[in-house]
DNA sequence: ATGTCGATCGTCT
DNA sequence: GACGATCGACATT
C-alpha cells in the first residue's frame, strides 16, 4: 500500500446523508498518526445511528448530555464512549442539532499490523479489529479523541477503493431498542473476515 | 457453531 | 443504583 495515497477527506466529505455516508465509509480508510508509527485499517462495517427518531441512537428524542453533545455538531467530529472496559468510535454526521453517527464495526489492518498487535495481542489475526470495541484498542483511539475533528491529523478518514459487494442488515447489540431492532442500519463488505459477525 | 454468563465502570436517573 | 451500540471464557449441540 502506498503512504502517499493516505490523505485526510476534506470536511465536505462528511456533508451527505447518514445512511449513504455509513455505506460510503466502507473501503475508505481509518488513519492514526501515532507515536509509534502510522496505523490504517480499512473500514469494512458500519452502523448507522439517526438520532431523534432512533430509539437505537444515545441521541433519541434529542437527549442531549454531557456524553451525547458532541453528537449535536456538525458533522466530522468524534464521538468517543465508553462501554463497559471498552471504547467505541463514532463519526458525528448530520447538520447541527442533527444528533446522527456512524458508529466504525470492524477494519481490515493495512499498515502498523504490528503496533496494532503490541496494543491488543491476540492468536488469531482475524480476531484483532473484528469489532468496535476491539479495533479502537487496536488502533490507539480512547476516550481523549472525544470531539476530534476527523479531517486533520494525527487521527482523521481517508478516501479508499469502492469494495465489491456491500451487505445490509440489522444493527447488533440493541435488543431493547423496540422498532429501531428491524431498521438496516448496518452495512458491511460481503466476505471480510474483519465483519464483527 | 451457538448460547450464556460475568467482568467492570462511566454515565445518567 | 441501574444500565449498557462489548468481549472473552466456557459450556453445550
């Protein structure tokens, strides 16, 4: 893979549909320029998060706190939290007080594999990103990149290839969440092995 | 391959 | 005080 193809979208990228903006995101690239050298992966899962008519989404009926508030902005920003010992990683989308995300699933490794591995060691190679939770630790994202803005360095979107064949399903994780349970939000690159499930 | 269960902690009520 | 947009271990089919 070439360094050099590796350059942040411009903050428009993220001035689409929500929808739209979750199935362009797969085969585009997640960059972290860290300490240790550079990080990408490439996104092949996402799920879709509408806000005030998602009873899914943290910002249902507008809730707004000190967690979701970032979610009010425009869109390109970071939303970090915290579930459970883990971290998940968000792209806010949507216009101001538009309260949407798209919430990043699963990446493929493409370079820094090995400082990914010294961050989150593990057996088998398809078990290193295959999950929100898992590829933040594996990509040195925690809570201290809540608001970032993901156009500009060390931590922001590049735009890759289209991947072959896209699949859409259910969100994972959100049994209580009534209707929303049915809404297909969630979008993955048919046959990656670095699909959550 | 699928299911259940516990860990563990910040956030919100 | 209750609750997860999760993960890993372990059990069972």
């Amino acid at each position: 893979m070439d360094h050099k193809i590796l350059q942040p979208v411009h903050q428009s990228f993220f001035n689409q549909p929500t929808l739209q903006l979750a199935e362009e995101l797969l085969g585009s690239f997640l960059v972290h320029e860290t300490p240790n050298g550079l990080l990408v992966g490439k996104i092949v899962e996402t799920e879709a998060y509408l806000g005030a008519d998602d009873r899914a989404a943290h910002s249902f009926n507008n809730r707004r706190t000190k967690r979701t508030e970032i979610m009010f902005h425009e869109a390109g920003f970071a939303y970090v939290y915290t579930m459970h010992t883990h971290h998940l990683f968000n792209i806010v989308t949507g216009r101001a007080n538009q309260p949407e995300a798209v919430l990043i699933r699963g990446i493929e490794p493409m370079i820094g594999e090995d400082v990914m591995l010294e961050n989150r060691p593990v057996s088998k190679r398809a078990n290193l990103t295959s999950g929100p939770g898992k590829l933040t630790k594996a990509m040195g994202i925690d809570k201290s990149y809540y608001g970032n803005r993901l156009w500009e360095k060390p931590l922001y979107i590049a735009v890759g290839e289209r991947p072959q064949e896209i699949m859409i399903g259910n969100r994972i994780g959100i049994p209580n969440a009534k209707e929303a349970v049915a809404y297909p939000y969630r979008f993955w690159i048919s046959n990656n092995p670095f699909v959550s499930r």
